[in-house]
C-alpha cells in the first residue's frame, strides 16, 4: 500500500452500541454511518482498559496495560514508553494532536510533533489518587454529581469540542499543503459523550419524545450476583442518585452528545475535504470506552459489560474497502496500524495478541483472534482481566473470585452468567489458558498494587490521598 496521511479521529465513552451504523434503534450519527459505509466497520472493537488513563497509554504504546503499567487514573502516559508518535516524529513525519490527551503533562516529550489545545491531567499531572485506595475501599461521595448535570444546555465540554473542531478545521485547511515530503498524522481527540450527561440543546431535542431502548439487566430477576461486581456497584453507585425523570434525561443527554460528536467529525471530514489531502488520507475513528449508561446498574465505565468495554472502530479512505470486519481488535492495534500506513517499517509483532496493522485484517480477516482488557483502578478491590474469543468473553477476577463466563451469541445482553456452572468448566480452563499465554494475572494484579501503595507512600499516605481534590471528569484548563 502506498503511504497515507492519517486523519485518527478518537471520542471519549462512545459506547459502540451508541452508533447507527453499529445498529442502535434511536442513535443519530449520520456521519459516522457514512463513513462505516464507505470503509472497513469492526464489530469486534474493544478498549484494553475501560478507564481513560490506562486505554490512551495502550493507544499511545501498543502495549497492554501490563506492560506500560500505567494502571489507574493517577498513574498516566509521560512519554516514559517510546509511542508511536516518538518513533513517526523521529522519522520526520509531522505528528499533530488536538485537544484531550489524558497525558500527565506538557513538559513532558509525548512524542508528539505539536499539541494543540490539549487536556492533560488535573492535581498538576496526579489525575484521580483516590483510585489507589482499593484495599479496603473508601467511599466516592462525588457519584451524587452525575445525576445533578443532565438535560439541555452547554458545559465545558461542549464548549471544548467546539474548540477542537475549530482547531483540527483550520489545521487541516492550511497545514497539509505544506507538509509534502512524508504522509502526517493528525490526532483529534474529543472529551463527548463523556459525561456531564448534558447536550446543547438542538442535540438534545433530537431525541426528546422517542423511545429509548429498555434498560439492561437492572431488575432483580436480571441482575447477576459477584462479589466484585456488587462491591464495585457500592462504590460507583451513581444510579443510586438518578430517578425515573433523572435516568431519562441523562440517558437522552448521553444520545444528544453523541449525535453532536458525530457533527464535529462531519466538520473535521469537510475540511478535509476542502483541504484536497482526501484522496491521500486514511480516517480512523475510535473511542477509548464506552459508557454503562444505567445498564445492569451501572453508569459510567469499568467493567466488563460490552458497553463498558466495546468500542466503535472504523476506518475509511483509499485502499480501505467496503466491508463489514468480524476480527477481534483493541486499541492497542493503532499503533502498528498508524505506522503502516504512512509507511514506517517498524517491527513485526511476534504473538496474534499483540500490535497488528488492521489492514492485515482487512485482507485476511480472523475470526478466531483472542483479545485481552484489564482493570487496575479506582472501585475494585481486585485486579480483573477480559479475554475475548469467538462467541466468549471470560473474566478472571485475581485473587481467588469466581469467573465469568458469557456466550455473546447466545446472550448478548450478558445475563447469564457460565463461569462456575460445571457443563462449562472446560471452556473456563480454555480461555484462562488464552490468559495465561499473555500474563500471569496474579503476579500482574500483584504488581499493580505494590506499584500503586508506593505512589500512596509518595504521596504521604493514605489520608494525605484521601484528602486530595476528587472529581467525576477532568476539568477543562487544568
């Protein structure tokens, strides 16, 4: 494939189901399924981490979460791994980002040619700390916030997207004709559907008086009983603070922010257009998690449940074919993909699980790819690891908690929970082998928390954590 630019186009907790083209009943995002149909759709995109720290580390290295040990929502990317952008810019490709990195700092070297308008960490780079308190677990007074920023209007967020968009519109209008001896890549990064729950309000009429789909898994018949899984319920208990009116609001405001992301990208695509690098350019729009949204009693991220942990992926441009793509991918795929596009060599992945071209997909597409997520943060008492193969998802809980297991054929909304019944201990001990060809997930769960009580020590101990500013998203300008 001749090098491409690329335009890599990422939201922040845009479930994959939020989309039109993804099959969602009500979700407007015209945009987005123009761009799906015109390109390469995976219906097998997954975050390696449903939190935001960790997933942008794996999208910046390629690397699990294991292995960059950026664990948690207080222990960011600073460069201190090479990214992909360091290895581009070291070959004299322009390598731009635009708006939110998730990053500790812009003193430190991201690998990035120029960041413009970005959002770093708040606390001066220390993020959410409170995250490092797991055992036992404190209490997350801030939940009560969630519900209270729903409905109509604009935030900081939305004024910020707009931002973005004006930047990434005016960079793509006036830089590419300039940069003509290697392809560039231009990263745009938007803080929406994010929560606060709150969507200007042309976005959020677009869904006043339809009929959303029913709520998954929130009824005591439905709901599956675990033992991490109820201690994590107690501590994001954000729906506790939502009633009917409430959890109604939040979920349209959630939609609203979805269809104006979707407007944003639509500007971003125009001006690329305009600029006359179309034709040459790669489009890739990701998103590092999804978003609960009152589904089995969650809101927010996490877990494991598909709308936590799935992502939209899509790409579209030259080369990129019309099709539908059934291979389980991650972020930590951008990487090497980004680097094959615009034509660095780099080095070729040993293991399936690791760092793969997406193009290599497209044109010899496999199903029977295992993937892998974990979880290190805030709210779990417990280190937890996902591995996704065909029609299963297995969790492992580290620690002695009983698995997961799910058959999403069969049970796509993941309601009946296989993990301990004995007619499937053979796909347990299956899957958990999967696990272990990638990690010891006691050994790895070990580590991350002997890493995260040193940053405790750091920081002066537990009550010195616990009295540091908490927040439910980071502030815009901090």
């Amino acid at each position: 494939m001749k090098p491409r630019n690329v335009l890599l186009i990422c939201s922040d907790e845009h479930a994959r189901s939020a989309l039109g083209c993804y099959g969602h009943p009500v979700a407007l995002t015209p945009t987005l399924d123009r761009l799906a149909a015109r390109g390469t759709q995976f219906t097998k995109a997954y975050t390696p981490s449903p939190i935001c720290i960790p997933a942008r580390a794996c999208l910046a290295t390629g690397l699990q979460v294991h292995e960059h040990r950026c664990w948690s929502s207080a222990e960011p990317y600073y460069g201190q791994v090479e990214s992909w952008m360091h290895r581009l810019r070291e070959q004299d490709h322009a390598v731009v980002s635009i708006g939110k990195l998730h990053f500790r700092s812009g003193e430190d070297d991201n690998g990035f040619s120029e960041e413009i308008v970005p959002m770093y960490l708040a606390n001066n780079g220390k993020g959410w700390p409170q995250g490092l308190v797991r055992a036992p677990l404190p209490e997350f007074a801030a939940a009560a916030e969630m519900a209270r920023e729903i409905g109509p209007g604009d935030t900081s967020y939305t004024d910020y997207d707009r931002e973005i968009t004006d930047e990434a519109c005016r960079w793509l209008r006036h830089y590419p004709r300039r940069i003509r001896n290697k392809p560039w890549t231009l990263f745009v990064s938007f803080v929406s559907p994010h929560f606060p729950l709150q969507a200007p309000e042309a976005f959020y009429n677009l869904y006043v008086g339809h009929k959303l789909p029913e709520l998954i898994g929130r009824g005591e018949p439905e709901r599956l009983l675990h033992p991490v899984i109820e201690k994590m319920a107690k501590f994001w208990n954000y729906d506790d603070y939502f009633d009917e009116d409430a959890r109604e609001a939040g979920r349209i405001g959630y939609f609203g922010l979805c269809s104006f992301v979707d407007d944003n990208v639509r500007q971003v695509l125009e001006a690329l257009e305009d600029s006359g690098s179309a034709r040459d350019t790669v489009v890739v729009y990701i998103s590092d998690h999804g978003e609960m949204l009152g589904n089995h009693g969650f809101w927010a991220k996490s877990v494991m449940y598909e709308d936590s942990v799935a992502i939209p992926l899509i790409m579209s441009g030259p080369g990129i074919p019309e099709s539908i793509n059934d291979t389980p991918v991650t972020l930590t795929d951008i990487a090497a993909t980004v680097e094959h596009l615009t034509g660095y060599g780099g080095c070729r992945p040993q293991e399936l699980w690791q760092s793969h071209s997406l193009t290599s997909f497209i044109a010899a597409p496999a199903a029977d790819r295992f993937v892998l997520s974990e979880y290190h943060d805030g709210g779990s008492p417990t280190g937890f690891f996902m591995i996704r193969e065909g029609a299963w998802k297995y969790v492992y809980y580290a620690g002695g908690y009983p698995p997961q297991l799910f058959n999403m054929d069969d049970d796509p909304n993941e309601l009946n929970d296989l993990g301990e019944e004995p007619r499937f201990a053979e796909k347990v001990a299956e899957l958990h082998c999967r696990l272990t060809e990638i990690l010891d997930p006691e050994e790895v769960n070990r580590q991350a928390f002997a890493d995260q009580a040193a940053l405790i020590e750091s920081y002066g101990g537990i009550d010195s954590v616990l009295d540091m500013p908490s927040f439910n998203h980071t502030p815009v300008g901090s």
